[in-house]
C-alpha cells in the first residue's frame, strides 16, 4: 500500500459538497459553508479534524498511534490524526466525511 500523503487529504477533502481550500494560519484549511472542518499543518504528516470532545477523548485513549490532541486545542472539538497510521484511503474518507458532516449546514445532509 502507498503511504498517504497531504494530498490525498487534499483531493478527498476537495471532493466533498461545497469544500473549499483557504490558507490560514500558514496552512490548508478546508471548508464547507465558510466553516473549518479540516486543517493540515506545515509538517503535512498529519491533519486535524472536529471531533465532539466526549469522542475526542475516546478515540485518543483507544488509538494513542493514530490520534492525539495538540496542546492547543485541548479546549476545542478538535483531534489530529497521523497519516501514517491509517489503515487506507477508506478510513481516510471516513474521518474526513465524519468532520465534513459535522460542519455542513443542513441543507447538505439530507438524503
């Protein structure tokens, strides 16, 4: 299997209803109605995405080599995820479909 990359954040991101890309704080950021549902720092070896802090925590404490908070965002419904840990590019999607939804307004989620 062949690593993945920012880019693959990038395309699955960008592939989602609506997403656009904007630089900010120096970095991709990826939004759906003007609203942050992932971001990848400068190292490109990971990315963050929203995630309710009771699942948050859950998650991290399940899977510590693929998730973890940055001391930044201990006080909000963020976790990052390491590229390299996950398993394809289905899980990838998954986690990026799960933040997406979690940012777009309702219209878009309906069947």
């Amino acid at each position: 299997m062949t690593p993945l990359t920012s880019d693959d954040v990038r395309t699955i991101a960008l592939a989602l209803p609506e997403t656009t890309e904007k630089v900010a704080w120096s970095m991709p950021t990826f939004r759906v109605a003007g609203k942050m549902f992932v971001t990848v720092p400068d190292d490109e070896t990971s990315f963050a995405v929203r995630c309710p802090k009771v699942e948050r925590d859950e998650l991290v404490l399940a899977e510590p080599a693929k998730f973890w908070v940055a001391a930044h965002e201990a006080g909000s419904a963020w976790v990052r995820v390491r590229l390299a840990a996950l398993d394809d590019a289905d899980e990838l999607r998954d986690i990026l479909t799960d933040s997406w939804r979690q940012a777009a307004p309702p219209r878009l989620l309906e069947p």
